[in-house]
C-alpha cells in the first residue's frame, strides 16, 4: 500500500474530527457518501432518491461546494482543521512519523510499530480509573 501523507491526513481528520467541522462541511461530508451509494446502488428509483435527498444533488451550495469533485472539498476541509487547531491533533507513529488510524491507536499499520506498553504512565491514565475515584 502506498502512503500518502496528504490523503491519510483527510481521512484522520474526517474519521476522527468531525467536531471540528461547521455544520456545512458536515452536510457536504454526508452528502458526498449519499452520493457515492447513489452512484453504486441498483435501480433508478433508488438513486434518485439517494442523489437528491440525502446526496443534496441540485443545492447550489452544496453542488458549488463539491464542483471540483469530492476529494478536493474533503482536503480543503481538512487543511483548514489542521491549520486551526495544529499538528498535535493528528495521532502519528513515533518510528516511522506516518499517520496512525485512530487517536488512541499505538500500533501502526504501516510499520508494524507497537508502542503499546512503550510508556506504562500513560496506560494507566488513558485505561485505567483508581478505586477511590469510583467511590467519591
Ligand atoms: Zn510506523
């Protein structure tokens, strides 16, 4: 599988930051699955009901957004999170710096590196509640 820097960012922060989006963007975001179902699914009373109520086909907003095709809007999206809120927010390997698939993942898929008992301090806080917490 070849890696892409760009593409594995967009995907990070769509899977994982969807807080972070306006309400449009998450609308377009909706809009560009519906319409990919809309263009895999059988029969034409299934499509259309695909493109035009959930893939919003025919919403000059929602069609001007997505002109250039889906990708382009989803990495614009993404590049706007990432300058907003900075590099921390991304989840990426300590070996290889790739980008791994969740926040919490310590194990990545690209180079095999697992990191799961590297840092024993930061398992307990992320795993782990004391018994005095549960009785206060
Ligand atoms: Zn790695």
């Amino acid at each position: 599988m070849l890696y892409d820097d760009e593409s594995e960012l967009t995907r990070y922060i769509w899977n994982n930051h969807e807080p972070h989006m306006t309400d449009f963007e998450r609308r377009v975001g909706r809009a560009i699955l519906a319409r990919q179902k809309a263009a895999a699914v059988e029969g034409e009373a299934m499509k259309r009901t695909l493109s035009k109520r959930w893939g919003l086909v025919g919403d000059p907003e929602v069609d001007s957004a997505l002109s250039a095709g889906p990708e382009p809007f989803r990495r614009s999206v993404g590049k706007r999170i990432l300058l907003e809120c900075g590099d921390a927010i991304v989840n990426r390997c300590p070996r290889c710096r790739r980008v791994i698939r969740t926040p919490r993942a310590r194990q990545c898929l690209w180079c095999g590196h697992d990191w799961h008992k590297a840092d024993p301090s930061m398992e307990t806080m992320t795993t782990s509640v004391s018994p005095e917490r549960l009785t206060e």
